[in-house]
C-alpha cells in the first residue's frame, strides 16, 4: 500500500511514550503520532491509550527517511484531502452528482 498525506488510516497502538504514540499500520509498517498532536493536555490523555487499541488517524507527514507521522485530532480536518477519495479534485459538483445518481438508477434497475 502506498502511504499519502491525507490518506485516513485504521493503526495499533503499539507503545505510549513520552513524546508520543508509536502505532502499527495494517501491513506492519510504523508510525507515530507526537505528542503535540494532543496539546497540552498530553500527560492527562496519554494513560488513556492501551497496547492493541485500534485508532482512526490521517497522515499528515512523512519526511525523506519514509517515517509516518500521523495525527488523532486532525483526522476529520477538511484541509487534509483524502487522495483515495475518487471526488477530492471534483470541481463540477452537478456533473459528478449526475453521474453518480445515473451509477445508482443502473444498480437499481440490475435488481428490477
């Protein structure tokens, strides 16, 4: 699987530590989740989180080494556009509205 900023991920907590969450993705791969991630309010919501936990997070980094960095509070921040998501560049809002009702009349009429 190829990792994009924006792209919302299902991960592991593996470890809570000081400066963050470090989490396992779906195919093994590592990530992290700083701790600034949670402002300062980080020492009292760190003890929330437990080894195996499966958390919804978005991807808002990853630096030349390949390193993930990802985010718990920002996952449903709009500026964060999904690059899997088949509308994320849709200008013409009617167009892909008409050709998605016209997608859903032909499933429809499969099971008439």
């Amino acid at each position: 699987m190829k990792y994009l900023v924006g792209l919302r991920v299902s991960a592991k907590v593996d470890q809570v530590i000081a400066s963050g969450i470090k989490v396992i993705l779906n195919n093994g791969r590592r990530g992290f989740i700083h701790w600034r991630d949670f402002g300062p309010l980080w020492d009292l919501k760190k003890n929330s989180f437990t080894k195996g936990q499966i958390l919804r997070l978005v991807i808002v980094a990853i630096n030349e080494k390949g390193e993930i960095l990802l985010s718990l509070n920002r996952v449903n921040e709009s500026t964060l556009v999904d690059p899997t998501n088949p509308f994320n560049k849709s200008d013409d809002f009617a167009g892909t509205l008409k050709c998605l009702l016209k997608e859903a009349e032909d499933l429809f009429n499969q099971f008439n």
